[in-house]
C-alpha cells in the first residue's frame, strides 16, 4: 500500500504541477523547500537529545502550538523540540515565534521522506495541531515505535463527509492515533465515528482560548498603539483575516462612515500575504489618507492616516488589542470563518458573517452568551458597525460579556500537557 500512494503522490504532483508553476511564477509561493519535502531533512539536523515532534499545516495551526510548546519547554527542557510546517507563511511565522528551536518543512508522505525523517530526529511522540492524516507518515511512526497524538481536535462537518468516502483509509489511520484530544463533544463524536478508538479520545475544550492573549496592557499591544499614534479620541475599527471580496465591502463601508464618524479609524489586515499588493491597489483609490506596515519602520508614514493597512504575517492577534470594534473575515466569503476568539479575549465588540462553518461550536458557545453579532447578510455590516460607533456603551457591553466567555473557558492547554505527558520519555534524574 505505502508505495501504491507514493506512485498516486506522484501521479498527483504532476498533475498539479502546472497551477503550482503559475502560483510561484506570479504570487511567489511554492518556491522554498522542495528539498526538505521530498527527501526528508538535512543529515545535520540529528541530535542526541530525545526529541518530540510537532506539527502544523499553515498560520492558524501555528499559533494554536504556542502554549503546548510554552508547556513542553516549561516542563521538559530536556527534550529537543522540532516543529514542521506545511506552507511559506506557516513556516516563516514559526521561525520567527518558535527561533529557539528547529523548524522545517514538513516532509511530503512519501515512504524515503518519512523514514529519513525519523532516522534523522527519532522523536520520542510526535504531535499533530488540529489532524492531519497522512498513511505512510503514520506507518513510519508506528514501524519506529513513536506514538502520534493530535491536540486542539476537530473534525468539521465537510471534512467528515471527505474523509467518509475514504473510510478504508481513513479509519486505519484514526485507529493507529494514540490520542486525540478533541475540542468539543461534537468533534469527539466524528472522530469516533470515523473510526477512532473510542478509549483513546478525549474532550479537553479548545486551546484557541488559552493562546488568545486578552490584555491591552501588553507590551506588544502597546508598542503598536504607539506606532500607530492612535489617541484616546480615536475609535478604531479592525478587520481581520479578510479575503476577496470582504476587503471591498469593508472600504465601501468604512468610506460610507468615515464623514459621520471622522474619529473612526479602519485597521484592514488580509488573511493571505500574497494578496497585500491587490488590497493596497485597492485602498488607494479610496482617496482617503492611509499607510502600510511594509512601508512604516518606528512609526506610522502618515499621521494622519484613516486606512492602515496591515500587510505583514503574525501580527493579528496583537492588532486586535488595539479594536473597539471587530469584523472576522472569511466568514462572507467561502472560507468558513478565521479565530474570533482572539477579539472577543481583548473585549473587542465583535462581528462575523453567515459562513462560520469552519467554528460552528465556538459561534454556538459566543451566540449563546450575547457575545458576538453574526450578520446574515453583507448590508447589515454598515448597520452594525454604525451602531457600533455612535454608542460607546453597545460596543463596550458586548466586548464584556466576549471577555468574560472565554477566560471561562480557559484551560484546555493544561489539560492536553496532563494527557500527552505520560507518552513522554522518562526525565533523566538530576544527580545530587
């Protein structure tokens, strides 16, 4: 079976190939790494320390590994840690939050790739942010003796109808899993439906709480409040992990606004980096005052801009620090939805469209407790933000009752270490 897939990897590669040509050609993607996805890390990558692997595909699921990775060095600096990363943006990300430790690309599912991994590192427990399902990938685990675990579990509802058709694979891969810990009931479920030993799985709530900083007062937050210049005075207004056409709606809306509301300030930060030129093309002919980040070294370009646009990768969790009010993009469009937990941890006034697919718990558990707006349609978004503006107390009442949710629902970091701490090799003994 393991070299029927590497031929299918191959067949697939190939059949790719030409569209990832076009997007390394004109967006500048797909262009690191190749090395390292299909052979399998450097040979100088090795080390004696026993070795705890973990993995993650994109941006999201890096900042998801920040807390288990803050546990894990807290608990075990004995063990070497090395993270894998699917994507460009992923992996830069990683580099620059995870710069202690050794971040790669993650090898691509092919037998040699995955075995030279395991020579290499021999991880002791490797662990998976949110699922990632990969046959040779686990084989090789399992032919080495290394447990696989997955933390921050879920399992939507389109990816269990995928991964359904493909039940004669799937369901050997699920059971080969040591642990999952799911982040509600409901994700718990599918993966025990899809086959998952039912022992083996655990609900232990979602990690996205405890990542989600909250406080204003920290020093990031406040370096960039001082960049921007943003005054006491200032009502700003922060759209995030946009994609198309949510940046159009939001300037169209914010241009609608801005003569009613002139201390209102527009902080646009795109979800893909690829698409910062495109937004800015579009900022642009608003003819309205704006700066970028990519263009702004101690200070905002322009003091008195209206529009800032938020070009760089990472940041988000800190711009939202400095919101009164908050759109979380990929929820018009088709995505499914990006982290409103992050906002609504600042006290942000909150909102998001229909498509949330993608955090179907997270908006029941926000909805249910008067702390977030979902909006069902894109007309409503001018109402709403208007309503936002012009009543301080509205917004403040609905960032108090998203503030007050989720440090209730903190802790899940603490209760994944509890469950993968046992898979871990022995400490070595301190001699007196």
């Amino acid at each position: 079976m393991s070299y029927v897939l590497n031929v299918l990897y191959l067949l697939l590669l190939l059949s790719v190939s030409p569209w990832i040509a076009w997007q390394s050609w004109h967006r500048g993607r797909y262009r690191r790494g190749w090395k390292e996805k299909f052979f399998g890390p450097p040979a100088d990558a090795s080390s004696a320390s026993d070795t705890v692997w973990l993995h993650a595909v994109s941006v999201g699921e890096v900042q998801v590994l920040r807390t288990l990775v803050e546990q894990l060095a807290f608990h075990r600096p004995d063990l070497r840690i090395v993270i894998t990363v699917t994507t460009d943006s992923g992996i830069d990300l990683a580099r620059r939050l995870f710069h202690k430790y050794d971040v790669f690309f993650t090898p691509f599912d092919f037998t040699w790739a995955m075995r030279r991994a395991f020579r290499i590192w021999n991880p002791k427990l490797i662990i998976l942010a949110e699922l990632e399902l990969w046959p040779n990938w686990l084989k090789a685990a399992e032919r080495f003796g290394c447990p696989v675990a997955v933390f921050n579990g879920r399992l939507s509802e389109r990816s269990m109808r995928g991964y359904a058709r493909l039940g004669w694979l799937v369901k050997p891969c699920l059971q080969s899993i040591d642990w999952i810990g799911a982040q509600s009931e409901t994700y718990a479920s599918r993966f025990k439906e899809l086959g998952a030993h039912p022992d083996r799985v655990t609900v232990t709530g979602n990690t996205k709480f405890d990542g989600a900083s909250g406080d204003r007062g920290c020093p990031e937050v406040l370096k960039l409040k001082r960049f921007l210049l943003i005054s006491s005075e200032d009502v700003v207004w922060v759209a995030g992990s946009t994609q198309a056409p949510e940046e159009e709606l939001v300037l169209k809306t914010y241009l609608k606004l801005s003569t009613e509301f002139p201390n209102l300030k527009l902080l646009l930060v795109p979800r893909h980096a690829e698409r910062f030129s495109e937004v800015a093309k579009q900022i642009e002919t608003m003819k309205l005052p704006w700066a970028r980040r990519s263009t702004s070294i101690d200070s905002v370009s322009r003091p008195d801009w209206k529009i800032f646009l938020g070009d760089s990768v990472g940041e988000l969790r800190w711009w939202w620090g400095l919101a009164d009010i908050g759109f979380v993009g990929g929820s018009f469009g088709d995505r499914g939805g990006q982290n409103m937990i992050e906002p609504c941890a600042y006290g942000v006034a909150t909102c998001f469209g229909p498509n949330t697919k993608n955090f179907t718990d997270i908006v029941r558990l926000l909805r249910e407790g008067k702390a977030c707006e979902q909006l069902p349609c894109e007309e409503d978004l001018f109402v709403w933000i208007r309503s936002m503006a012009a009543s301080p107390e509205l917004r403040q009442s609905l960032g108090r009752a998203a503030m007050e949710l989720c440090q209730k629902h903190r802790g899940a970091t603490l209760r994944t270490w509890h469950a993968l701490e046992p898979f871990l090799p022995q400490q070595p003994k301190v001699s007196e």
